[in-house]
C-alpha cells in the first residue's frame, strides 16, 4: 500500500467525519448513539476500502420481510486535483442475500478521485420481487441516505458505513388530499 493511498483513506474519513459533525450542529443527528472512531485511531492506520452496508426490505402494511436480489446504489461526488467538481458516479451493491443484507466497495482502483470523495449517499435501486418494487422514501431509499455512520475495520483495511434499512412496497402509495 502507498503513502498515498493511506494518506487519501485518512484524508476521506476526516471529510466524512466533518459532515457528520457539521449535521449533528444543525439539529439532526441520525445516529445519536453511534460513536464515531476517534481521529487519531484512523490517523495510525491506512485504509484502502470503503465499505457499504445495509438491509433490504418488503413492507406490506405492518408485515416486513427480507427482500433477496435487491439491489442498493451508491453514488458519491468528487473533487479533481484542482478542487472542480467531478461528475459524479456510481456503483450498484451486490444483490441482497436471503436476510436482505447488501454489501458495496469502493477501493482507489474503482474510483479516479478516491481521495477527493464529497459526498456519498445510498439509494434504493432494483427488487426482483414482482409485487414488491416500488421503492418508498422511508430511511431515505428514494431520496439517498448520506453515508455518516461508520467504524474502522483493521483487518479489513476498510472503514465501514452502515446505512439504515430501505423498503420497497407492493403498490404506489397514494397521498391524501384532504377529501
């Protein structure tokens, strides 16, 4: 592993740690009782992954049930070496198992800009399930959940993000007007 490979792993867990410090000022705090990796426990070790983790589910009125072969998107914004926005891009997750669990990596391989990640969100993408497809907003599925929470794995060379779990529905849900 290079210098800096290990110095853009650092560089992206203290932006992503930021944003998370940035939301929880303005009120929000999705996560409140996760505790986030202390700076100089990701200094002393390089990171090479980014790891992405979450569930999948079928809501049907109050029942839920693990969707397998669901898929999640994330897509993530860039800065190039002269600080420009870069297009953003995206990777799908692998399909979900029988739990519902997906899994995505981004490694400095996949990703041209690695050490210049903006901002990451997770989104609902494909469910094989016939009368379960239709995303729903819950956890932010449709409208991207921002990747905030996450935890050094050093085993793994990875830090890993959790996003909370997305639902699709069987049918569109209508919105009531009022009459």
């Amino acid at each position: 592993m290079t210098l800096s490979h290990s110095i853009s792993a650092i560089s992206l867990a203290l932006l992503l740690s930021s944003l998370l410090v940035i939301a929880s000022a303005g009120g929000y705090a999705p996560y409140p009782n996760v505790e986030t990796p202390q700076q100089e426990e990701i200094r002393d070790q390089p990171f090479n992954l980014l790891g992405i983790q979450g569930l999948i589910y079928c809501k049907k009125h109050s029942e839920i049930t693990p969707i397998e072969g669901a898929v999640a998107r994330i897509k993530c914004l860039a800065t190039d070496e002269h600080g420009y926005e870069r297009a953003p891009f995206s990777i799908l997750s692998d399909a979900t198992d029988a739990k519902g669990y997906f899994f995505a990596t981004l490694s400095p391989l996949e990703v041209k800009y690695f050490s210049r990640l903006k901002e990451c969100k997770a989104f609902l993408e494909l469910s094989p399930s016939g009368n379960c497809s239709v995303p729903t907003n819950i956890n932010n599925g449709i409208t991207g959940a921002l990747l905030t929470s996450y935890r050094p794995l050093s085993k793994r060379n990875m830090i890993l993000f959790s996003v909370p779990p997305f639902y699709f529905t069987p049918e569109t849900q209508s919105i009531s007007n009022g009459y």
